[in-house]
C-alpha cells in the first residue's frame, strides 16, 4: 500500500508538471496574438485594406488570426448578425486555451487529498505494529513516520505548483480575452464605419427634411 500511495503522488507530480509546461508554451504572447498580425491589424484601416491583413492572418495561425479571418469573411453581414457570431466564436477559442487547465485543477484537489490518506495510512499502520512489537522497536516507529511525512511532502509538492500554475494561465487566458476582443472590435470599426457614417448622414439628412 505504501508504494501504491507514493506511485500515485508521483504520478500526480508528472501530470502537473507536464501540463503545466505544455500550457506554459501553448499560451506565450506570439501564439495566441502574433506581433506580426497585431502590426497589419494596425494597418487595416479600411474595407480596401482587408485582403493584405487576411494574408497575414493566414500565414500566421493563431487564436487571433481565426477571429479576424472569420469577421473578414463575413464583412457583408449586418454589424450585429457578425458580432454575435464572432463572439460565439471568441468563446471556442477561449475553451481552446483553457484545455488541459481542469487537470491541474484536479491534481490541485486530489494531491493533497492523497497525501492526507498517506498520512492518515501511515499513522494507523505505525500504531498498529507499535501495538503488537510495542516502543522497542525503533525501525516500525521510524518507517510508519517518515510514510506519514513523506506522503504529506509528495502531496504539497504536487499541489502547490499546480495551484500557482492554474491560478495564473487562467489570469493569462483572461488577459487574452480582453486584448482579442479590443483587436476584433477596432477590426469591426474599420470595416463598418464607413456604412455607420453613411446611415448616420441619411438619418440627418432625413430629419431635416
């Protein structure tokens, strides 16, 4: 039972540690807003200037890139008919780079909760063997401890930088959210404010008549 707690704590630790830097190269800046797309997306200030971003975009793949394309195409949509679908659209990359974050989540909450059955484990089998050898037996006193411990270790070890890697990738993955939204909706203003100021001088021009 003793090598069955460690092996799974151990386990745990892997798993954590591996999403955690599998997470931690999937969610660097360039791939999820790539300067260069950041830089033509600047430069598309008009409907005419779509296509040169829409090369861009495509040469670069990324979250961005798949919001922009996906409003460039469907720039002959109604404004609002675009938004709504962008934003269903935001939300899918938004899980996207959430993926894999709930297994740190559940090592955060398994963990700990294994090292405490180690603990727990270790202290019934070292009153246990107490009970039958009693205090002269030194060797049961010190391995049922050092199982308690060693459990207790394992478990933290596993948990806290889990903890702290869940915390901040949801923190980064928030933080996309709010630029790629700003960038798609200045991508939107380029493409419609001509139609919105046209509506808005018909709409003068009708009331003064």
């Amino acid at each position: 039972m003793e090598n069955i707690i460690i092996g799974v704590l151990l386990l745990t630790s892997v798993v954590g540690l591996t999403i955690i830097i599998e997470r931690g190269l999937a969610l660097r800046q360039d791939r999820i807003i790539p300067p260069v797309v950041e830089i033509a997306l600047d430069g598309c200030r008009a409907a005419p200037d779509w296509p040169a971003l829409q090369r861009i975009c495509e040469q670069n793949p990324s979250p961005l890139s798949r919001l922009l394309l996906q409003a460039g195409q469907r720039r002959n949509w109604p404004k609002g008919e675009n938004v709504s679908t962008l934003e269903t659209a935001a939300r899918q990359e938004v899980a996207m780079m959430e993926r894999r974050l709930v297994i740190l989540e559940i090592v955060v909450g398994v963990a700990p909760l294994m090292g405490l059955f180690g603990t727990i484990y270790g202290l019934i089998e070292l009153f246990n063997r107490l009970g039958a050898s009693g205090l002269n037996d030194s060797s049961t006193l010190s391995n049922g401890i050092a199982l308690a411990l060693n459990a207790t270790l394992f478990g933290l070890l596993a948990a806290i930088p889990s903890l702290a890697a869940w915390s901040y990738y949801n923190k980064k993955v928030e933080g996309f959210s709010v630029e790629m939204a700003a960038l798609c909706e200045r991508f939107l203003i380029s493409q419609y404010h001509r139609e919105e100021d046209l509506e808005s001088t018909e709409a003068m021009a009708g009331g003064g008549r």
